[in-house]
C-alpha cells in the first residue's frame, strides 16, 4: 500500500507548521521579556529599599553632620 498525500494535504500541513513555529516563537519572545520585566522590577524594588533607608538614616542623625564646623 503506498502513501501518496494530496497536494491540499501537503499545502495544510506546511501551514500549520509555519503557524506553529511563528506561536512557539512569540511565546519565547514573550517569555523573554517577562523575565527582563521581573528582572527590572526586581532592581527597582532594591534601589528603592537602598533609597529610602538612607533618606530615612539622612533625616535621624542630622545632628552628626552639624558637629563638624562650615569651611568657608
């Protein structure tokens, strides 16, 4: 018994792969950018946390920086 495909078949086949492919590409693409979003977000969390704790340390001890005379 041989196989012969109609050429309508092949053709649908071919499309669907091409459409495969282009969905499997844009998911890694997406799946990309979620990381580098998450990444970033992370980054500006931290940053922000560093910020703050230091503002908060700048307004408790503004005492300590009067101690030392003005250079004029």
């Amino acid at each position: 018994m041989t196989e012969t495909q109609s050429k309508a078949r092949i053709q649908a086949e071919a499309a669907f792969g091409k459409t495969q492919s282009q969905f499997l590409a844009r998911s890694r693409i997406i799946s990309e950018n979620d990381a580098v979003v998450q990444e970033r977000d992370e980054k500006t969390m931290r940053l922000r946390a560093l910020r703050m704790a230091k503002e908060a340390g700048a307004t408790t001890t503004p005492s300590s920086t009067s101690a030392y005379p003005a250079k004029d």
